[in-house]
C-alpha cells in the first residue's frame, strides 16, 4: 500500500561523564486523520518507545526528562500512516529542538566567611589575617568580594566576632 513515513534522527549525542538530569524539549503540530488506530507519530529515546503524540490544532510544547544510561544517546521522531487511506493532512512538524544536560553542583557554603583560619571562631588569628594582608587584592582574607583587602574586611572581622 501507499503510506507515508518518515523519521527524524539526531546523530549519536555523547554523554559520557554526565551524572545529571538530561531534558529534551521541542515543538510539534500534528494534523492527521482522527482514528487511533492509525497514523503513528511516535517519539524514541536510544531506540525505545517514550511516547505516542496526539494530534493537535496548532503547535504544542513537550518536554522530557530523560531516563537514560551509558555514554550516549539518539533521539528520533518517527510517523507512519500505516495505512493507504485519508493521508491528505498537514502531517507533522517538528521545531525548537533542545537537549539541555544538567548538572546540579552542590558547594560548601560557608557558614562564616570572617572565620579566615576554619577553627570555628572569629577572634584575633582572622583580625591578624586581615591586617596582614590589607590591600592586598584577589586574597582570601577579602571578606566581602570587593577585590581587595580593607576597611569592609576589618568591620565584616567585628561585626561576626566570636564562634561561628
């Protein structure tokens, strides 16, 4: 029989090292015939079935969070007709394709930025440290991030004075 079918594929994408979510977003219009059973637009993650798309009047947004392993994926959008009859149809669209792979990156806040020496006290050793490096700039006794050791850093010493 006369069908129409196509796919969509993207080229093996590397995730390799990656340990956080990875999303998949896009845009589609779907206009086919109105019977279930047939005219397939199908949407597959590294060759499995992730979901069958439902016509629409107009463009619709999906979105994805990918439940994947190994060190690369493929994503590929596939409709079939399956049949002869009713194909005159606008058929699918596909646009604004992301993949975006996230990482989340939990660092160490500090709880006491004045404490310069970690023993978990402000006291004379950081306000020593202060005064040793002033006017130094990019150092680690710059408390407040202005670039360079001063006044800002001896009143942050003061005012957090005592344990942390």
């Amino acid at each position: 029989p006369n069908t129409a079918s196509g796919a969509l594929q993207t080229n093996q994408i590397s995730i390799a090292g990656h340990d956080g979510a990875i999303v998949l977003s896009f845009c589609s219009a779907l206009e086919t015939e109105d019977n279930d059973s047939y005219d397939l637009a199908e949407l597959f993650v590294n060759n499995i079935l992730i979901d069958e798309l439902d016509d629409s009047s107009g463009w619709q947004e999906y979105e994805y969070v990918l439940d994947v392993s190994g060190d690369s994926l493929q994503i590929e959008w596939r409709f079939n007709s399956v049949d002869n009859l009713y194909n005159n149809f606008r058929g699918w669209h596909i646009d604004g394709i992301q993949i975006i792979a996230q990482t989340l990156e939990c660092n160490d806040i500090a709880t006491c930025p004045a404490d310069l020496n970690d023993d978990a006290t402000v006291s004379v050793t950081d306000l020593l440290i202060v005064i040793e490096q002033w006017g130094e700039e990019d150092s680690p006794a710059d408390i407040s991030g202005d670039g360079v050791v001063d006044v800002t850093d001896l009143l942050a010493i003061v005012g957090a004075w005592g344990a942390c």
